[in-house]
C-alpha cells in the first residue's frame, strides 16, 4: 500500500474517532484535532480556555507534533504547567497542501504513538 494511500486511511480512520468522541455529528477539522494534542498535551482537560489560552495550546501541539521531525525541542514546563520548546531548524516554505499532509502526517504519527490508531 503507498505511504499516500495509508496516510489518508489512517487520517479518516483518526478523524472518525476523535469526532464520534468529541463531536456532536461534524467530522473534526485540521484545527480542532490540533487543539485537542494541545489540551492533551498540557493534561488540563477540564478548564475553560481563553482565546489567546486556545491559541497557545495549539502552539503547543504543533511544537509537539513537530518535534520528531526536528523543528523543535521541549525546554520545560513553566510554574502553570505549561511546556515550552525552542526552535531547532525552521521550518521550510511549505504550500498550503503540503503545510496540511505534514501536519496530517504528524498527527498520525502521534496517534500511532498513543495507540490510538492503527
């Protein structure tokens, strides 16, 4: 099976799961799967976020999605609880479509990490 083919598989398979879950009957987009690694990531599940709090947790997510492919690396956890990375390598000019496969693709990566998915 192409790389491209079982991306989108896992990717629908992903999207499925975590919509049925957190959803009321809409599939989840590229961003709302986002926030949820950020509030996963921060392991605050059940608080109210601000916009600029849904914002930073997003930034979290994307710094972890991002972090096996080298683009950034964990420093610490602030006194809130709060992780922080740094900037290792910047991140190419990427398109539209391939800033969403990378992202897509991080995001499988990390679900496949959890167990999540398949």
């Amino acid at each position: 099976m192409s790389r491209d083919i079982q991306l989108k598989e896992r990717w629908e398979q992903l999207v499925d799961k975590l919509s049925n879950q957190f959803s009321q009957g809409e599939d989840l987009d590229l961003d709302a799967i986002i926030y949820l690694i950020g509030v996963q990531e921060l392991g605050k599940f059940h608080e109210t976020y601000k916009k600029d709090e849904k914002l930073n947790l997003m930034h979290i997510a994307i710094c972890r999605l991002l972090e096996p492919y080298g683009y950034y690396e964990f420093e610490f956890f602030d006194h809130d609880g709060w992780p922080h990375y740094k900037v290792r390598e910047e991140l190419p000019p990427l398109k539209a479509g391939e800033q969403s496969v990378l992202m897509k693709e991080a995001i499988v990566n990390y679900f496949l990490e959890k167990k999540l998915i398949e």
